[in-house]
C-alpha cells in the first residue's frame, strides 16, 4: 500500500510554524546580543540586528514587542545559560570542601569570562535608566545562583557538617569572596587570563577561609 503524503488533516495543528518561529526568535536574540554588547542599549540599531538575524522588522516587533522587549529577551537568555553552567545538582550529595571547591572553579570561571563582563557593562549601562531590568537581573541570576549554593549549605546544616544561621547569606559571602578584584577588572574590560593552577589557588583559600568560619565543631 502507497504512503500516505501528510495533509493538514493529519498534520498537528501550527507545528511547522511553532518551530520555525522558536528558530527565528533565538537567531534574532543572538544577533541582538552581539549588537547590544558592541554599542549598549541606546545606540544599537534594530536594522542591523535584523540584518543579521534574517527577517524583517515586522515579525522583531511581533515576537519581543519593541527594543526593549528585546532587551529584556537577550538578558533571559543570558542569565539561563550562566545559570547552566554553574548549576549545583550534581553537587547535593558531595561533602563540604569537595562541592565547595568544584562549585568555586565553575563560579570564578563565570564571573572572569569576557562574555560576562561584557553583559554586566551593558546591564549598569542601562539599570539607572531602566530599574526594572536591573530588578529582572537579579532576580533571574544573581539571586537564583545564591539560592542554589545556600539550598546546597542548608543540606549540609541538616546534616550537622556545617553551621550556618542564615544560609542566604552565607551564600553571598563565598561568591563575594570568589568575585575578588577580578570581576570589577573584568567588567572594566580587561582581560583576566589566570592559568588553571592559579585558579585553583584562589578558590581553595576561598573555600578554606569559609569552612574556617562554618565548619561545624
């Protein structure tokens, strides 16, 4: 018996266009994401984002609304990714030094790449302007990020190796101490080459001088 050629009886209704749509949205938040970092918020054209992305200015202003509405889309997606890359739930069941140590190397790595620092020029070249962004960052990075590491200590608290009072805060105070003077030089511009062995030599006396004050006795 002939194949049957698919029709649209039996085609799942706007699957072809849902998918094309998901493709033509993510290419114009990669080429908006190149255009923003290179010359900020106020500068950056939608013309050439679309030049770059494909498509028309019609179907950018149907899927993000208008320029900020794409601005808004770009930081999204970027705070997703960070989080992905330093995302802790392989880590729940290591004991303290160890999780410590490996969650310090993912989050220093972060903080000192240049894609970072690029995106944290952006954002503190807009937050003034836009409070609201400011507040979409830290909601969506910053403090999810915290939450992961504190919900990681608070693990630990039950399991009497650590004691901690507030693990939020606790949280802050090691990613502050990883971010050092490298993540204001790092979103000054500079570029922040450190070999792997130096690295590792930040985070463990990171992570040596927080256990220090946590470790439970």
């Amino acid at each position: 018996m002939p194949t049957k050629t698919p029709t649209a009886a039996n085609t799942p209704p706007d699957y072809a266009p849902r998918e094309r749509g998901l493709i033509r949205r993510d290419k114009i938040i990669q080429a908006a994401t190149q255009v923003f970092v290179r010359s900020g918020f106020e500068a950056a054209s939608l013309q050439e984002i679309v030049a770059l992305a494909g498509g028309s200015l019609a179907t950018l202003y149907r899927l993000f609304g208008n320029k900020e509405g794409l601005f808004y889309a770009v930081i999204e997606r970027k705070s997703d990714q960070l989080l992905g890359e330093i995302d802790y739930g392989d880590l729940q069941h290591q004991p303290p030094k160890d999780a410590l140590l490996e969650i310090g190397m993912r989050f220093f790595s972060m903080v000192i790449s240049p894609e970072v620092g690029a995106i944290h020029r952006l954002l503190i070249g807009e937050a003034v302007r836009t409070p609201k962004l400011r507040e979409i960052f830290l909601t969506l990075a910053t403090e999810r990020a915290i939450r992961q590491l504190a919900d990681y200590l608070q693990s630990q608290v039950d399991k009497q190796t650590l004691d901690i009072q507030d693990c939020f805060i606790a949280a802050s105070h090691f990613m502050g101490a990883l971010k050092g003077n490298y993540h204001i030089r790092c979103m000054l511009g500079e570029v922040v080459n450190l070999s792997l062995k130096e690295r590792e030599k930040f985070v463990t006396t990171a992570v040596d001088m927080f256990l220090g004050g946590y470790a439970h006795r």
